[in-house]
C-alpha cells in the first residue's frame, strides 16, 4: 500500500502538483454531435430547461459530455 503522506505534505511555491488534478473532456466528433441533435433540441428548445440542466441529462441518460 502506498503512502498518501507525500501527497498531503506542504508543497513549496512554483512546485508542481504531486496529483495531476485536472479534468479532461472528450472532443465529440461531428457525427456525435449531428445524432444528438434531436435530443438537444428537444430538451433544450421544446421542453425550455436551463443549459446545465440539459448537459446534466446528456451526460447521465446518454453518457454525451456536451462541452
């Protein structure tokens, strides 16, 4: 098992993070974006939700992270 200590220790200024923190989205391709279409139009222009409201269910009913 490995220690989490040198993650949890101080780090000095200008040093790099001991965990790489960031997140990273996926590009969709044309074709990904073109058979959504559909849906993002249907969520966001007939049913009237909020932007987030709709990438939040494109990202958990169809696993698309709209961005």
């Amino acid at each position: 098992m490995s220690s989490l200590l040198p993650v949890l220790a101080p780090r000095l200024p200008g040093c790099p993070p001991a965990v790489d923190d960031r997140t990273y989205t996926k590009e969709h391709t044309e074709e990904e974006w073109e058979s959504m279409r559909n849906v993002i139009r249907k969520l966001y222009i007939q049913e009237n939700r909020k932007l987030n409201e709709t990438m939040a269910i494109l990202l958990a009913r169809y696993g698309f992270a709209a961005t």
